[in-house]
C-alpha cells in the first residue's frame, strides 16, 4: 500500500539531456514537496507546493521546474542536468493541517548524469 | 549558514547500548523538532517529534530531551538493535514553514 510512489527509482541521462521524475500520492494531501540529496547529506528542500501555489526556494537553480497538474501528481523537470545534479531526488507530502506537520517521502529516483 | 547542527556524523553503538545523537538550532522561533530515521534505498520516515512545550518525549525506545534555554534536543535510542542501523535526521521548523534538516547521523548497531 505504497503512499507515496517515485517513478523511475534508478534514472540515468546524459549531460545536458532534459529529464522528467516523477511522483504520485494515494494520500489526498494538499503538500507536495520536491528535496534534493546528495550522498551523506541532509534533504535540500528545491520547492514546495501548497495545493497549485508554487514555492521556490530562494537557492534553486532555475534548471530546476516544476509541475503539479492535479492533487495526485508532481513533477520534477531538470532542464539541463549537469554533473552537480546526480542526486537522489525525494518526494514528500504532508496532511492538510500544515507544513510542519508529518511528511510522508517516497523511496527516490537515484539520479545519475553521464 | 547552517540552522541546525547535528552530531555526531557516525556512530557506532553496541546491541543493547544507548545511542545518542544531539542537534543544535539557532532560530528560536522553531517550534517544530521532529527525527527522521532513512534506511538506504528509501526516502526519511517520521521517528519522532516534539514541541518546546515539553522537555522530554518518549515512544518506546526512542526519547527526545529538549532543552529551550541551550538550544538544544537529543534523540535517545534505549536497547539499540541491528535494526535501528540507519540515519538519522534531526530537524526543525517554525509555524508554516518547511523543515529545515541537519546533516545526518549514521548509526550501526553491531552485535
């Protein structure tokens, strides 16, 4: 009874090459959170939605886009990946009361950039 | 500029010992501190959590001590097993704001 569905887990492109990852959620929550992380490091937060507004954060480079298209889905689009981009990029939401409230994370897509 | 500081980076804890793991903040208009526990291959899941109303906050083997006046929360982990071998992540965040983590604490319990 996946919650929070990450597709594909592995992902390989090439410099350069656009890419798309992907997540849905069985969870109805209005939160939907994009985190970047690299090997040993702490989740960095890229953006957030809160329903259809968009939240960017201050510090993500604009390679990085977005797209939530209904409650269910969100998109990762990476414009154009370079070596500094091969990450695990998590997936997360979290109930309606509120950002700080529990967030529930995918599994990842493993990023890799030839 | 980091505002959370955990440590340590790794630990290594004997069955049945206490692992303890510590993190700083320096925003003291937090007032959200939840741990998240990340085993390889999946995605941080929700350990525990606690608000600065309380000092300690116990679920089974795992406690949260927070101390307001330092700054400062622990994650306890009584009776460590194999299976608690994971990363933990320690975090915080104020009213409607995302969560802010720390770098992570890898933890191996051996027998």
């Amino acid at each position: 009874d996946a919650m929070v569905i990450q597709n594909p887990r592995y992902q390989v492109t090439q410099f350069g090459k656009p890419v798309t990852l992907s997540c849905s959620q069985t969870l109805n929550h209005n939160v939907m959170y994009w985190y970047q992380q690299k090997s040993s490091q702490a989740p960095k937060l890229l953006f957030h939605y809160y329903d259809k507004d968009f939240n960017n954060e201050a510090d993500t480079p604009d390679n990085f886009q977005s797209r939530r298209p209904n409650t269910s889905f969100c998109f990762l689009d990476i414009r154009s990946p370079g070596l500094g981009d091969a990450a695990m990029y998590l997936c997360a939401t979290s109930s309606p009361v509120g950002l700080n409230e529990k967030l529930f994370f995918g599994s990842g897509t493993q990023l890799s950039v030839l | 500029q980091q505002q959370v500081k955990q440590s340590p980076q790794s630990l290594i804890v004997q069955k049945g010992g206490i692992s303890i793991i510590n993190c700083a903040y320096e925003n003291t208009a937090f007032d959200y501190f939840p741990w998240y526990q990340q085993f390889p291959g999946k995605g941080p899941a929700l350990l525990i959590a606690i608000r600065p109303d309380v000092s300690e906050k116990k679920e089974g083997r795992f406690t949260i001590s927070f101390n307001k006046s330092a700054k400062q929360f622990s994650l306890h982990i009584m009776d460590s097993q194999p299976g608690d071998s994971a990363t933990y992540f320690c975090a915080a965040s104020k009213g409607n704001t995302p969560l802010v983590f720390g770098k992570g604490t890898r933890l191996s319990v051996i027998a």
